[in-house]
C-alpha cells in the first residue's frame, strides 16, 4: 500500500491550480469515498488496537504507530453504520487535520485519482441536515461521495468556539457591529463554528458554501458599484471547497484590480510550511489553522484596528 502514496510529496504542483488529487476507500458495500491526499499521512494495515475506556464508540482504540500513540476512529461508525467487522482485513488511513494526527479503519483503499476543484460538487439538495457529505464527484461513472471528517471530528472531540476574555475589548465590540466578515467553507460544521467565533466578538457574518459562490458575489459587488472593502471588512476562506478552492479564489481576486487590496485570510485544516508558500504565491494576507477561536478572533480584531 505504501506504493499507493509514493509520490505524494511530488503533487504539490496541482495545489494552486483548482486540482486536486483524492485517495479512494470504501466503508462498506462497493460506494467509494475520499479523501485528499494532502490529508493523508500514510495507509497501512490495521495494526493491533489497544481499547480506549471511555472515549466515543466511534473510537475502536488506539494504535501504536512509530513513536506516537493516536487514536483510530471507525468511518463506518462515524456516518452512521454498523461497525466493521473484520479488523484483521481493514485499513488504517492515518490523516493530519487541524493540527492533530488520527486514524481512520476502512474496509478497503483503491486507488489515487486525478481530479479539479471544478467537477467536485456540493452534495445534492435534500440530502439533509445530519448526513455527512461535504461534496460528491463522479468517477468512471461511479458516485464518489467525500466525507465531512471536520463534522465527526467535532463530534467525537467537540471544539472550543468561545473567545477567551481579554482578546477583544469593549470597545472593539461596539466597533465590531457595524463590521461585516464574508466566510467560505464547504464543511457545515466549519461553518457553524467559525460563524459563532466571529458572532461572540460582534462582527455581523456572512457564510457562503464555496469558492465560486464567493467569486461570484464578489463579482455581483463589484458589478453594483460598491466597493468590497464597504462591503465587507474581510475575507476568511476555506482551501479545500467544490467547485473552486480558496487558493484559485483569492487568485482570482488578486487579479481583478477592483478586488486587489480586499483583506483575506485562508483558513485551512491543510496545515504547514507548504500552506506558507502558497499564501505568497497566491497573495492572500496570511494563513491561520483550523480551528482556535482566539487566533481567528485575533485576525479579525486586527482588521477592526485598521478601519478605527
């Protein structure tokens, strides 16, 4: 399986032009999901798992991996199935998100594939509120569904969204309602957490699905005549998102003269010195890791500070 992911390091040059590359497993039965490699760490046999008393059901246990202990989180019980069965014959995905290392047990890991921003869309509507889809694409005539890992991760270890006392004043409060902050993410829960984030410092908050919704109202501002800047008094994007991911948007804005000095901010999961990179290659103001509350909150009162 290691062959599978060999060349991982070398596909840093799709990131950047709205492509991607997904890692495809199965949970159960023949659907395919996946993931994104830049997520992925290594795949490797389910190894020996020692139960975690009292943590989440949906972990089976831990796994001794190198020199680190971490947590392996059962997909199949995560989005609402049974669990599975035979430990022996799964695989463990070992991802990186928001900074912290987990494992995933599958059924089985297919095979990498080729793919753009452009042909991953939002999950059909009426899908419903509870499922756990972020996207959906097609592949050699086959649904590929990918799953919101940020919202199992929230529920298995619930994130703190509430800003510590001291970040921002009383004063930068009452500036902060009459402020706007314009915030893309695929991920519902992303969302959710960075909309109550941004509500507790008092900034009204606008929430789009993904990078071409963005584009487009950006682009609807500017057709009106307003300036974005008096719209909005920043930015904060996803990277990973349908249709268009954030590196292409804030491209696309660097590249509208009308749009070239808007304030935006890339919030990711995809951590590293690789992120740093493309923040200057693509010319967004800075890159900050999902999710602390009190560094978001610390990027937006910098922005209030400069429109006092």
């Amino acid at each position: 399986m290691s062959s599978v992911l060999d060349s991982v390091n070398k596909r840093t040059k799709l990131v950047g032009e709205n492509r991607l590359e997904l890692l495809l497993f199965r949970v159960h039965g023949k659907q395919k999901y996946g993931i994104n490699v830049f997520k992925v760490k290594e795949v490797l046999q389910c190894p020996k798992l020692t139960s975690l008393p009292g943590s989440s059901p949906i972990i089976r246990g831990v796994a001794h991996i190198r020199t680190g202990t971490i947590p392996i989180l059962d997909m199949s019980l995560a989005t609402g199935n049974g669990p599975l069965p035979d430990l022996a014959n799964s695989f463990v995905i070992i991802t990186e998100y928001n900074g912290k290392t987990q494992g995933f047990l599958v059924a089985g890991v297919d095979k990498i594939i080729n793919t753009n921003w452009e042909s991953i869309h939002s999950p059909p509507k009426g899908t419903g509120q509870e499922h756990y889809l972020t996207a959906v694409t097609e592949f050699e005539d086959a649904l590929i569904e990918i799953i919101d890992v940020e919202k199992i991760l929230s529920e298995v270890s619930p994130v703190n969204e509430v800003v510590s006392d001291g970040i921002v004043s009383d004063s930068m409060r009452q500036d902060a309602a009459l402020r706007r902050v314009l915030i893309v993410d695929d991920s519902r829960i992303a969302r959710k957490q960075v909309t109550r984030c941004l509500e507790n410092i008092g900034v009204e908050v606008v929430a789009l699905d993904d990078g071409l919704q963005a584009w487009q109202h950006l682009q609807g501002i500017i057709e009106s005549g307003e300036r974005l800047q008096d719209r909005y008094m920043m930015l904060i994007s996803d990277i990973e998102m349908p249709e268009m991911d954030g590196y292409t948007l804030v491209t696309k804005i660097r590249s509208d003269p009308a749009m070239a000095n808007f304030h935006v901010v890339l919030h990711s999961s995809l951590s590293g010195v690789f992120n740093k990179a493309m923040v200057e290659k693509v010319g967004a103001n800075d890159f900050i890791a999902k999710f602390d509350p009190d560094v978001l909150a610390e990027q937006v009162v910098g922005q209030l500070k400069n429109h006092e």
